[in-house]
C-alpha cells in the first residue's frame, strides 16, 4: 500500500477548525482508495511564535523538506503586528516557501454552479469563469534587496526593491505555458511594463519563450488594467501569468469571482520536492474559534495535494465531488449564506462533506 507522509500546519486563527475538516476528510478518501496518509503536525506563525519564540521553527523547515506534501491552513494574527518583521507570523510563510524553493504559486479560480449568486457580481459577468493564476512566488518585491527602513536628513524612508533575473521569469512562465497547453491555451502575462523596468524584462522573457510553445497565444497586460478586466469580462481569461505583488492583489480579486475567499485552494511548487497546499484566505482573527469558518477552501487544498502532490486522482475527485455536492445541497457557511439555504458551522460543514463523501 502507497503510503505519503503529510506535514499539517494548521497555524493561526482558523487554522486548526479548518485543518481539523480536512484531516478527517482525508482520512476516510485515502482508507476507501487504499493508500495510507501519515500525518505529523508541526507549529508556524503566530502558533510558533508562541511556543518556540519563532514564526518558522527549523524543526517545522526540516520536517516540510523531508515530507511528500505539505497541508497549510492560514497563519497571521493581530497580536503580532507590532512585532519587527523578523518575528512576524507572515516572516515564517515567506520563509518556508522560500526555503522549500515554491516559485510556482497555482490558484485556480473556477465558479461553483451552486454558489454563482453569492457573487457580489452578476451572474452574466461570472457564469462559466475558469481560469488560472500563476503566480510567481519566492521572488519580486516580497524578497528583493535593499530593503528596509532608515532616518536620513531628519526624515523617514521606507524601501523595497522589485527585481527579477531572466532565469526567474523563465522558470515561472515555462510553468505557465506548460499550464495553458493542459488547458485552453491562452496565457496572459501581467507587469506594469509601461513604467517598470522589472516588468519590462519580465515582457521580453516571456515574448522570447512564446515561439517554443507554438500551440499558445500568449497576450500581455498591464496590471491596471488586469484588475479591471478581471472584473469587467472575466471569462476572456484562460492562464494569467503573474510577478509575487501582483499575483497576491489578482487572486484575491479573483477570488470575489468565486462568492468568497472561503473556496479558493492554491498549490505552490518547486522544481522537485514536497510542494505546499494551502487555501488563498488568510487566518481571518475575527471568527476564529467561534465554529463559524468555511473549511472548503482547505479542503479543496487538500484535494490539490491528492491529485498534484501525491498523484491520487481519484481521492481528489472524491473531495471536490463532495464540495460539489454539499453545496447543490444547500449548505453553506455564513460568508456564502443565500437565501433558502441551511446555514451550518465549520465542524457541521465538515459532517456534511464526511456523509456527501
Ligand atoms: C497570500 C497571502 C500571503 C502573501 C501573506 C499572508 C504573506 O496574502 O498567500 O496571498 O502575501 O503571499
Ligand atoms: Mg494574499
């Protein structure tokens, strides 16, 4: 029998009702399709924090590095926002993804039937929305060098430096391209080229891989106007192609496409080894530990990690059918709540999806 060693990190706020579901959820999927899941629990952000002193322990690194998948629920918490960045939760996410190599951040975004009119958009705009955001993840502004705060004639200044190397942009459009020839092969890349000289390197890059891939017709979009049309005709986009700040602003637009943050898995990959699963929300402090979350966005990550990370397609397909099927139902949690609908808990959603299973 298969067996995978998963590493969960349910982390802050939410984190540990929602990894609780998917635990669950896991264990009946890999029991009914006959391979074994080991899981080994390990602290990050503000959790971390609290028991070790730091947001990303060496111990939880190590332990990531040597598993076959990773399992993350959400990390971050107002109680930690005073403290210097080193010290942060969202320093320890940074630091896992960066030290498990994840340039490939992988959020799709497609409409549930069952939920188009939780969307604070019209049914018109969004109905048959399917698309992928590919977004660079261990690079770009979120790690660029000089960086930091300094007093300097009896002023302040902030910086941060947005840089990429040829060899980034190539790594993470390859990924894209390669993306978009599994599916409707159409890849738009996004940057601010009309101003940055950064995002003017990344066009050229992806321009000069574009003829390798001849089957796909690659466009270019300045982010501006990618929020926008994100908004506007969502449904013109297949694979949209991404720098790290600009990814992260894209996909939780994206994500109001989709009626809540609460539905959005994500994968994040290297070259080879372990990837990370996690779900797009954040650790939302405000419902935390009041049974009011909506686990399906890690549960949909969990799924992700079946079928991209453990190669057990049909355990994945077991999980989202389950999503599926609790939702034409007419369950729901709160931030998806509609009328005529049945609202439940976290851990009631979760007894729902264990029946739909
Ligand atoms: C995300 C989150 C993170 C990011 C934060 C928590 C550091 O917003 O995964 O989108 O900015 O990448
Ligand atoms: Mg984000």
């Amino acid at each position: 029998m298969a067996q995978h060693r998963v590493v969960l990190l349910p982390g802050d706020g939410i984190g540990p009702e929602i990894t609780d579901v998917a635990r669950r959820l896991l264990e009946v999927v890999s029991d009914r399709h006959r391979f074994e899941l080991v899981f080994e629990e390990q602290p990050i952000g503000g959790s971390a924090i609290d028991s070790t002193g730091e947001p990303l322990p060496a111990s939880t690194l190590e332990a990531c590095k040597a598993s076959d998948a990773v399992l993350l629920a959400a990390i971050g918490s107002p109680r930690f926002d005073s403290l210097p960045r080193e010290k942060r939760p969202e320093t320890g996410l940074l630091g896992l993804r960066a030290g498990m190599d994840l340039f490939a951040n992988l959020r799709p975004v497609k409409i549930v039937p069952a939920l188009i009119d939780a969307s604070s958009l019209k049914r018109e705009v969004i109905e048959g929305v399917d698309l992928m955001v590919v977004r660079e993840l261990t690079g770009g502004i979120y790690f660029g060098q000089p960086k930091g705060r300094l007093e300097a004639d009896g002023d302040e200044r902030g910086f941060n430096t947005m840089t990429y190397s040829g060899s980034e942009v190539d790594r993470i459009a390859k990924v894209a391209f390669e993306i978009a020839a599994e599916r409707r092969g159409r890849l738009c890349s996004v940057d601010k080229a009309n101003v940055l000289d950064v995002s003017q390197l990344w066009r050229d890059r992806v321009d000069a891989m574009a003829p390798g891939y001849g089957g796909i017709e690659v466009s270019h979009m300045y982010v501006d106007n990618a929020a926008m049309q994100l908004v506007r005709d969502p449904r013109q986009f297949d694979v949209l192609l991404t720098g790290n700040l600009f990814g992260d602003i894209l996909s939780d637009e994206a994500a109001m496409l989709t009626g809540s943050i609460g539905m959005l898995p994500s994968a994040s990959l290297g070259s080879d080894g372990p990837g990370l699963f996690e779900p797009v929300h954040g650790s939302a402090p405000d419902i935390a530990g009041q049974d009011k979350a909506n686990p399906m966005a890690m549960v949909l990550s969990a799924a992700m990690m079946l079928r991209i990370g453990l190669k057990q397609p049909a355990a994945a397909d077991a999980l989202e059918n389950a999503v599926d099927r609790v939702l034409a139902a007419g369950f729901r949690t709160g931030d998806l709540m509609a009328q005529g609908c049945t609202q439940l808990g976290c851990e009631a959603m979760g007894q729902e999806l264990l029946k739909a299973l």
